[in-house]
C-alpha cells in the first residue's frame, strides 16, 4: 500500500512537470518551423493547465 502512493507521488513529482516541459518546447519549436496553428496553441494551453509557467502571487492580506 505504501508503494502504491509511493509511485503515485513519484509520477505527481516528476512525470507530470517533465510532461509539461515537454509539451511546451514541442510547441515551441513546431511554431517556430510551421508558425502558429491550433496543434501548437493546444499543446500550450495543455502545459499551462498542467502545470503553469507563472507562478500565482498569493496575498497575505
């Protein structure tokens, strides 16, 4: 049982941003050779909902 989560927190922490960074250069570099299309501005919409570039500024007040 332990394992399990384990795993679940090792894909959590480290496949879904690696993901992400992937699906962002992706886009980057096929806009870069083909110009922007909706396969491109897809896969960064996907890798801002995964995992946003910016940090969110949280107020303490």
């Amino acid at each position: 049982m332990i394992q399990k989560r384990i795993a679940q927190w090792a894909v959590m922490a480290i496949a879904v941003p690696v993901a992400a960074a992937g699906a962002r250069r992706l886009s980057h570099t096929l806009e870069a050779r083909r110009g922007s299309s909706g396969l491109t501005r897809m896969l960064t919409k996907g890798a801002d909902m995964i995992r946003p570039q910016k940090a969110k500024r949280r107020r303490l007040w």
